[in-house]
C-alpha cells in the first residue's frame, strides 16, 4: 500500500472512528473499504485520487437523502475521502433471477432518484470525448460518430436536465433488509433521465437467459418500453450508444472491442 494511501486511511480512522477495515477494492490512486464506524455503524470508505469523482458522488447522494441509495455521511475534499452507508443484506440485483423482477426493481430506483440537475458534467461530454479519443487514435470513428449523433438526438427530444446514476446496473442495485433495492456509486452526471435505461440492459447480457441475446435484448427493451413509456426505437439508439461507449473505454483501457456485443447493437437498428 502506497504511503499516501496509508495516511488516507489513518486520517479517515481518527476523523471518523473507523475498525475493523476491509479491503474491496484498492488501486494506487483509490479504494473501497468496509468498516465500522463509532458514530455511524456500518459504512464504506471511498479514497479517489480523483476528489471530483466524489464530489459528483457525494452530491447526488446528499440530496437523495438515502432515497433508494444509500446514505452518504461524510465527504472530506481535501482529503478525498467519502464515507457512505454498508447496505445489508447488498444482494445485487443480477441475483434475481426472474427478467420481470429485475426490471421492476429498477424501474422502481430508476423513477425515483432523477432530481433537477444545477451545472455539471453531461451525458454528451462523455460522447464527445470518446469522439476525441477515436479520432486521434484513427480507431471506431464512425462507431464513436454514431453514438455521438444519438446521444445528441436524446439531448434535442427530451428537455429534462436530472442528475443521473450514469451507470445503473445490476451490480449497482442492491438489496435491503425490507426487501427494496437501493443504488449505490452514482456518476452524478446530467442528462435526460432516459440516458439512465441502456447500462441496465447492456448489463443483461451477462445475466442467464434461454433465448438469444438479441430476442432478450428485444424483450427486455419491450418490458422497459411499456413500463416506462419511452419509445422503443429510442431505446434502441440508447443501446446502441451505451454498447459503442463501452467499448470503446475498453480500448482505452487496453483491451478488445466486444464485437458480438457491437454487431448485436446494429442489428436492434434495422
């Protein structure tokens, strides 16, 4: 463990009262940990190099005020330091197996966390970066320029301007006592609220289904449709733009294209 990550650690303990500490995950610039606090009981620590990533966080969380999320209870900028609620029992919602179940439970978060947003990051600054990244690496241009264009398209039918998850998966989506699901690590980015559907279906791909991936993508975007009331067709463009974007996050990070996953987002289109 890096030194300055150790007194990051040592300062959240004393300022907070932390014990018991485990690791979740833990890089040179950031980490997740489990603890016990004096004052607040079960919590999860957050160390990001990056104190805006938190803060972005930290502001959605605040305001959500444990309304399906969790609860935030303290935020050190300077230190970068963000001290959350543990939800217990944290069954992510990729357990459940039923579709019906899942997009139920995720309809419930997804029409109760979107507030009005005041001036942050948006949705497009994500496609246009990706934009920027493709044509200076001559990589997926016209992939990138696609996605961007629906992205634009979303931003230009719908008005509504909410702080969004940004990435409201299964894995995001946990389980409380009550037997309510609750959403954790938001993005805090802006956008219209439908920029919050395609990570969840693009998730849906990893869960067990006995159709293939294009008929339970279909349904699932038929479910999300008629229960939300967004039009399919703008959906499908969702997808398509949520596919391209992370894919091409895998380039930057090093790895391959999922071209199964891109050439299925095409065929949704026709």
């Amino acid at each position: 463990m890096e030194t300055d990550m150790r007194d990051k650690i040592n300062y959240a303990v004393k300022e907070w009262g932390l014990g018991h500490l485990e690791v979740i995950y833990e890089h040179l610039t950031r980490g997740v940990f489990s603890a016990e606090s004096k004052n607040f009981g079960p919590v999860i620590l957050k160390i990001n190099q990056h104190k805006s990533q938190l803060e972005s966080e930290y502001r959605m969380l605040e305001r959500l005020s444990g309304r399906h999320s969790c609860r935030v209870y303290a935020f050190d900028e300077r230190a970068g330091l963000l001290l959350e609620e543990r939800i217990f029992p944290g069954t992510v919602l990729r357990r459940e197996t039923s579709l019906e179940k899942r997009i139920q439970m995720f309809l419930q978060v997804f029409c109760e966390i979107h507030m009005p947003a005041d001036s942050s990051a948006t949705y497009l600054n994500w496609l246009e970066r990706i934009c920027e990244y493709c044509a200076q690496h001559h990589v997926a241009e016209d992939l990138a320029s696609r996605a961007h264009a629906f992205c634009v398209e979303m931003f230009e039918k719908y008005p509504d301007r909410v702080l969004l998850h940004g990435d409201l998966h299964h894995d995001n989506l946990l389980l409380r006592t009550d037997g309510s699901y609750v959403m954790i690590d938001p993005k805090g980015v802006v956008g219209p609220a439908i920029m919050d559907l395609p990570r969840f279906i693009l998730n849906e791909l990893d869960t067990i289904h006995a159709s293939s991936d294009r008929q339970h993508i279909e349904e699932v975007i038929r479910l999300l449709g008629g229960q939300s009331g967004y039009p399919a067709a703008d959906i499908k463009k969702l997808f398509y733009m949520e596919t391209v974007l992370a894919n091409i996050w895998c380039l930057e990070d090093g790895e391959e294209m999922n071209r199964q996953q891109l050439e299925l987002a095409e065929l949704l289109l026709l």
